[in-house]
C-alpha cells in the first residue's frame, strides 16, 4: 500500500481556498448580511477618502472584495464623475454586483473576477483603494497590501475597514 503526500507551503493558501468555496456557496447569506446586518461605512468611507467632499474629476476606485457591490455601487451614484471598479475571486458575488449596478443604471461602475495577491492592473492605476471586512479573511495579507499599494497612485488614498473583535 503505497502513501501519497501532499506538501502544503502556506496553511493560509489552503484556508483561502476553502473560503472561496464557501463565499460561493453561501454568497446568498453574506448578501443578506451586507445588506440587512452589517454596519453601512459608506459616508465614512467618501470622508476619508476625499475630506473637501468630492474626488477629483475622472478619479479612479477599486474596492477589493467587493462581494454583490454593496460599496461600489453607493459610492459610483453618489459621486457620478468617479470611476468605480470592483473586484472579488467570486463569481455569485460579482454577478450579484453586476446585476445591483445595472438596476441602478451605474455606468460609472464595473466589477472583475480578480486575485488581491496578483492584481492586472499597471502601477498607480488608481487613485483611491478600498477593503471592507477582507482582511479577517485573506491569506497573505503582506502580498495583498502590497499590490494595494503598487495599483494606487502617489498621493492617493487607501482605506480598510475591519470588524471589530
């Protein structure tokens, strides 16, 4: 009887993929989460980001884990001149973000199937970066700061925004 073994470099590239699979899964729970439960940080998000109350003209918004477009959405109708892209690893989740964005006529407003640890866009591509409720999920953090930082131009702003514990 012969033995097979699998090495496993990162117990957090295991975990993440098994919690890809569970936002697919349940991505009808955490929409109903975000929706009806979580606390909504949009006003304090456009705060932070842009303090005199407006982006720039044609600035540009990646939101990381933007789950069904709950933030992407809020902050593309309510800055209409902001480009907003959303980004998340799963498809039930960009689907409902699609779908909420289309509802809404958002033009200003798109979503990919993207990878934080490996994002396709060149350096300083944006110029805002938003997180809500991913780091308590993501494995390797370190890399997803990293490309946050390498997509987001000098002098641009990030904001992440945890659960408290």
């Amino acid at each position: 009887m012969s033995q097979q073994t699998t090495r496993v470099e990162s117990i957090g590239q295991h975990v993440g993929a098994e919690q890809e699979s569970l936002f697919e899964r349940f991505h009808w729970l955490y929409a109903f989460c975000r929706e009806h439960l979580f606390r909504d940080d949009t006003e304090q998000i456009a705060s932070n980001l842009w303090p005199d109350a407006e982006p720039p003209l044609r600035a540009r918004l990646l939101e990381i884990g933007c789950g069904p477009g709950f933030y992407s959405c809020r902050l593309a109708a309510r800055f209409e001149r902001l480009h907003v892209t959303g980004i998340d690893r799963a498809g039930e989740q960009l689907s409902r973000a699609r779908k909420r964005a289309a509802e809404k006529h958002l033009d200003n407003c798109r979503f990919e199937k993207a990878d934080v640890h490996a994002l396709a866009w060149a350096r300083a591509s944006f110029d805002a970066v938003v997180a809500s409720r991913l780091f308590t999920i993501l494995p390797e953090r370190e890399q997803a700061l990293a490309e946050m930082f390498r997509v987001l131009q000098p002098g641009g702003r990030c904001f992440v925004a945890e659960p408290r514990s």
